[in-house]
C-alpha cells in the first residue's frame, strides 16, 4: 500500500473498515463471554495440563481446515495453543497429553533448566542415530511426558512441537508463553518503563496454514512439505475479518482468540500509559507487520529487554515491524495523532469534498473521505453511519501483500485494526 496516496489510503481503509465494523458484529450476540485483549490460563503452582489433539478451524471464505493443537487439558480444541502467562524465576510445570495419531512433545525456547519426566531435555535419537525429536516426547495416541523448567526473563515465548517439527508445526503445534516480572504483573519487563495500561495487553501470534497439507494429513496421505503454498495467513489463529470479532466468539467455537487492539489516545493525566502488543512469528517466514498511523516503540526481543550493560534503554521506534520465524518482539504503542478530534486545533486541515465527490454505497455505508474518522458527522438523510461514537479505525496487517488474503482474495489474511475511541471513551450517538 505504500504507493498510494495517503487520502485513497484512508479510503481503502475506510472503505473495508466500515463495511465489517466490529461493533456491529458485537452487538449481534450476547456478549457473556466475550472480551477483548489477552487471555491467558494461569495457576497459582504454574501447574497447567495441555493434550495435543485434533480439531477443525474455520477461515471466512467458508473453508473448514483440520488442525492439532495443544488445548487446555479441561477444555476442548481450540487453535492456536492455549495461551499461558506465568511469573519470571518460578518453576513451571507443563503434562503433555497426547491424543495424536503420532508421536510429539514441546520444547520452550527461552526457558531455564527445562527437564522431561525428571531428566533434562535433550535431543533424541533412533538406534540408527537419527534424530526423532528435539526433546522427550509423548507417544502416539495415549502418551504423556512432563515438563518443568523454570520461567525465562519476562518477555514473550513460544512454545512448540519439538518432533517431525516441519509438518507439526504446519499443522498448528505451538502457542503462546508470556512471562511476567515477579511482582509487576502490568510491565512487560523488569523496567519501570515498560509498564502498560490496565487491560491494554494483546497477543499477536502470527503463522500460515497450507491446506493441502492439513487435507492429506487428515486423509493419511503423503505430505509433500517441499511443495507447500501457504494461502491462509492468521493472527491468533484468524484470518480478516474473523480477526476483529471478539475473544470467544460464539461463532469460532475453536479459534477462541480475537486481534482487535482497543485503545484511548495518550492524555498525561487520564491516559498516560501505552498498550502492549505481543508479537510471535510461528511460521516460516517472515511476517512485516505494521499498524497504519503510528509507529510501535520494540522493547523486547525474544523475551529480553532491549537494554545496554548499564541500563541503558535500547528500545527503538518502528513503523513496520519484520517478526522474523521463531522471533517474538514485545512492543508498547499508544496514540498521539489526536488533534483531528478537534477541529479548531487541528494542525493540518483537511479539506472534505463536496458531498457528490463522496464515497457513497447503497444505504449502508457512508464515508467523508476526511483524513480524520473521528469526528461523527451528519450523513446524508438515506445513509448509516456505522461510525459508532467518534472513533478512528486503522488497518494493520503484514505488509507482505500475499500474506493479506484469503487464498488470495483481499483484503484478508493477517490483517485486523486498531481501534482507537474518543478521549473521553465511546459514548454512542
Ligand atoms: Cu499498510
């Protein structure tokens, strides 16, 4: 999307955003359930039970796709792997079960003293010397192994298949850990200024999906992975539009997690702190992620600090973000475009074209073609305005344009928006 103007931009955005607002897709359900932002399984003795299992998930062009994942051992298939948080230095205890037609297992890239079964994990080997898995793992169909270790520097991991790694992996073998500093559950790290708001906490978990591969799994068929194609790209284990639904989305019973960030802009006396957004890249290859808007402020790699010997802070600011396979990179973003809710400060004026230059489709969707969505104007006496209170919408999605479908149709893909509300919160008119 670079090449384009900023103002056919903002329409695209536009133009996508408000045919598929979110809000009214909320409002369509009870929303007991539901939320937004990160949800994570914890325990008090960081004690959890995972079984690797099968399942389906769903993408919005009505495919159904047959996955594995690790669901929470009291709960049933759910893609990606269940999200896990638990405090830096504390020891960590993980039972794999195995419900698989194979063997498998986990290995936690990041962490200290990481033990199977009471011995540490270490690489396995055939009688033939040949490598069956990067660690202890579960055997096929009713195994169990489990794992201690004690929980790396606080950051962001991923946990994942350590066996037949290439096709597990594919097939959907990997979540999410986060490690919070012991004491400091809202910082992402042990520095005073990585501190986020209250509930201001999002996980993007970033990968593809080759659907032959699951069809020829799923039919016991040979798996070629040296011809694999990814055509569905998801984050948390949704593609756009699902992305913007919320967490536990009666309609994506497996794909429990939703990718909508929700934010006020920053105010120094009610707003002060910054969102954090968690980003893992599962897949293989890189994924360059940028929100449209603003910059991200990259704190931590690969569950650590970016920080000198003495302390120094090493953060950095960055529009489009390259999450590389395997990476995480913990980021803090607030918003500070703020003016063009008040048009007598705003510092660059936009002209808003007279109404027959306007973008107006059916009597659904109106849009100003104003570089500012936020104010809530008066439409046109035949038109909606899906706008629900004054509240900006701005894409964010892997710049890699391909990865932006939905086997290949866009917009899609790994894609999902940031919303951000008046300063004063979202009070509908
Ligand atoms: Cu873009």
């Amino acid at each position: 999307m670079k090449r384009l103007s900023v103002q056919r931009l903002l329409a695209l955005t536009a133009a996508a955003v408000l045919v598929i607002t979110p809000s009214v897709i909320w409002t369509q359900t009870s929303a007991a359930a539901m939320s937004e932002g990160l949800l994570c399984d914890t325990d008090a003795n960081q004690t959890f039970s995972l079984t690797a299992t099968d399942g389906y998930v769903s993408t919005p062009d009505g495919n159904s796709i047959y996955m594995w994942s690790y669901a929470n051992s009291k709960r049933g298939f759910q893609f990606p792997g269940t999200t896990l948080c638990v405090e830096s230095g504390r020891q960590v205890t993980v039972v794999l079960h195995n419900k698989l037609p194979e063997a498998t297992s986990i290995v936690f890239p990041g962490q200290k003293a990481v033990k199977a079964n009471g011995n540490p994990a270490q690489p396995q080997f055939d009688s033939g010397g040949s490598l069956t898995s990067l660690v202890q793992s579960a055997a096929a169909t009713d195994g169990s192994v489990t794992y201690t270790f004690t929980a790396g520097s606080p950051g962001t991991y991923l946990y994942e298949t350590g066996t037949d790694v290439d096709k597990q992996q594919q097939m959907g073998l990997y979540g999410a850990l986060v490690v919070r500093p012991a004491g400091h559950a809202n910082q992402v790290n042990d520095r005073g200024d990585s501190a986020f708001a209250n509930g201001k906490e999002y996980v993007y978990l970033l990968s593809e999906i080759d659907p032959d591969v699951h069809l020829a799994v799923e039919r016991n068929q040979p798996v070629n992975l040296n011809s694999s194609v990814a055509r569905y790209f998801m984050i948390n284990g949704r593609s756009m539009p699902d992305t913007l639904a919320p967490n536990n989305a009666p309609w994506l019973p497996t794909q429990p997690y939703g990718a909508l960030v929700h934010i006020k802009p920053y105010d120094a006396a009610t707003n002060p702190l910054p969102a954090t957004i968690r980003y893992l890249n599962a897949g293989s290859v890189n994924y360059p992620f940028h929100p449209h808007g603003s910059d991200e402020r990259v704190i931590n790699r690969d569950g650590h600090a970016l920080a000198g010997p003495e302390g120094q802070d090493l953060s950095y600011q960055k529009y489009d973000l390259d999450v590389g396979p395997g990476q995480t990179l913990d980021v803090l973003m607030d918003w500070r475009d703020v003016e063009g809710w008040n048009a007598t400060t705003n510092p660059i004026p936009t002209q808003i074209p007279a109404i027959t230059d306007q973008l107006l489709v059916g009597s659904d969707t109106w849009f100003s073609e104003s570089g500012y969505l936020g104010t809530k104007n008066a439409v046109p006496s035949n038109m909606t305005q899906n706008n629900e209170c004054g509240e900006y919408y701005h894409i964010a999605h892997s710049h890699a344009l391909e990865q932006a479908t939905n086997y290949g149709a866009a917009f899609g893909g790994m894609m999902t928006v940031f919303r951000i509300d008046p300063p004063a919160g979202c009070v509908s008119q």
